[in-house]
C-alpha cells in the first residue's frame, strides 16, 4: 500500500522494478484499474503489477466510451492517484500520446513525474477508441516511429518503461502489424503490444516473429476480440506482459447494479449488507489504522 508517510527504503525507481517483473520466467500479470480504490484492492490481492486502464477511467471518470474523450491531463490526474495508492509499478495506457511527436515530449514527462513505471503508445488517428471497437485508423508507421524516438528521448530514468502499441492488425492486417511491430522496436519500444488479434493462429504468429526482437504483451480484454487464452498457453507462447483491463470494472459494475436494485426493491439496502465488507474492515482496507497511527506520532499531547 503507498503510505502517506514514505519510509524512504525504495531502492529502485518504478521502471526498474517493472524491468525486473518482465524478464522473470513467468509472465506478469496486471490488472486494470480504473481509480485509487481499485488499484489498492488489486495490490491487496497479491498481484506485482497495476494496470491503469484508458477504458475503465473513462468509464469512472465521466461515464462514457474510450472513444478519445479524456484529454492527456485527465489520465495523467488519474495516473498520479493510482501510484499513490499503491506500492507496485502501474503501467498506464497513454492512448496516441495526445498529438504529435512533440506532445508525446510533454506526456512522457507528466506520466513520468506522476509516478508510473511505464507506458503504452498506440498507433491509431486521434480521436482514437478502444483497441477493440471497429471504425478505427492508424497513422503511417513512420510517424508513430518517430513519436516512439520523442518518447525514448522525453524519459529522464531509462528504466521507465515504452511499450509501443500497433492497431493496425484490425485495418491492415497481421503483416502489417508485424512490421509495424520491428520498426517501432528498432525506434527504441521496450515491449511490443500487438492490439485486437483474433485469433490463436495469428497471436501464435506474432509471438513467433516478434518475441526475439522485444517482450510482448498480450491484452486478455475481457469480452474483447482476443480469444481468451489458458495462462498455460500465453506462457508457452512467450508473452511477457498480461493485461486484464476491464475486469475489475465489469465486477464493480454487477455489484453496484446488485445493491440499487435490492435498495430500490425494498427501501433499504438491509438484505444485501451481508455480503458486502462491514464499516469497519472497509475502512481498514483503505488505510485508517495508518492514519490513526499518524495522529498518535503527530498530534501534541
């Protein structure tokens, strides 16, 4: 848990522990989160690694569709009180970098000072949607190169973590996003994030070409277009990187609609409050005995 008062004992900046997470033999494996809350809950889980989702905070934040309407400042807001949340690199989706390869300078730089480990660059024309929604566009390769060497330039720790992003399997198909995949390698990406694939075959494909050449991510969009691999044979595939980004969001989603409708049925929420967390070990869960412990060291007496 990220505690109010730091102890000073982190050795490693966030990019090198992540860096230590993706060369382990294991794949790891990153929830998404989509605010503070959820991220505590997936650290408190077990998990290495948060995931700060582009759908899942658009969802949160303003209640609409990862369709491009966060702007860079939203999502950057949203970074810095995840990783504050938490002790575990977050990895946070920074869609196209919100313009050129001249605003990716300034996204790098934000996303870096608010903490995150690492983040993921995508290819496609802004407005963009999510990598698993039709009527999407990708800009030439070479532009998202060079916005991948503004990146590789923008990090002040070179641990921070550049994991480039293609969507151009969906409109120009599986060679292209290979291709796409070695160049934005040779630009400087540190990992490789092939979106929407829809099929074993073609995720087979990709890890076969391009796990040499950088470590891959593989997105378990849950209801997504990706098929939704064993853990068994994402391993035996080689991929680096796990991310489940809508999950947590989804179950959020079930719960909240589960109590408003026994609180509509009956006028209270009484019957549902045995399976819900009691006041007291929620507020545990989100960190009042620290607090209480700080107005002990702190408050003259």
């Amino acid at each position: 848990m990220g505690d109010l008062l730091p102890d000073g004992r982190r050795a490693t900046s966030p990019g090198a522990r992540l860096r230590e997470l993706l060369a382990a033999p294991e794949p790891l494996l990153a929830p998404g989160a989509y605010d503070a809350l959820s991220a505590r809950l997936i650290e408190q889980a077990g998990f290495d690694a948060v995931y700060m989702t582009g759908f899942g905070s658009t969802a949160s934040l303003i209640g609409r569709p990862d369709v491009g309407l966060l702007s860079g400042a939203e999502m950057v807001d949203n970074a810095r009180r995840i990783t504050a949340a938490v002790d575990r690199p977050v990895i946070a989706d920074a869609d196209t970098g919100y313009g050129n390869a001249i605003n990716v300078l300034r996204t790098v730089a934000a996303y870096e000072q608010a903490g995150v480990a690492g983040i993921h660059l995508e290819d496609q024309v802004m407005p963009k949607k999510c990598g698993h929604m039709s009527g999407k566009a990708v800009i030439p390769a070479e532009e998202m190169a060079g916005k991948i060497r503004a990146a590789v330039a923008a990090r002040r720790d070179p641990d921070f973590v550049l994991i480039a992003r293609t969507d151009s399997a969906a409109v120009h198909g599986i060679d292209e996003a290979i291709s796409r995949g070695r160049q934005y390698a040779e630009a400087g990406a540190d990992a490789l994030f092939v979106e929407a694939l829809t099929s074993e075959a073609d995720l087979a494909r990709v890890a076969g070409e391009l796990r040499g050449v950088a470590p891959l991510v593989f997105n378990w969009a849950e209801g997504g277009r990706t098929p939704p691999l064993p853990l068994a044979r994402i391993r035996e595939l080689g991929f680096a990187l796990v991310l489940f980004p809508i999950g947590t969001l989804l179950a959020a989603t079930v719960g909240i609609r589960a109590l408003l409708a026994r609180l509509r049925a009956d006028g209270t929420p009484a019957a549902a409050l045995p399976d819900l967390p009691s006041f007291t070990e929620f507020t545990e869960l989100i960190g009042l005995p620290e607090i209480t412990e700080l107005e002990r060291r702190f408050t003259a007496g």
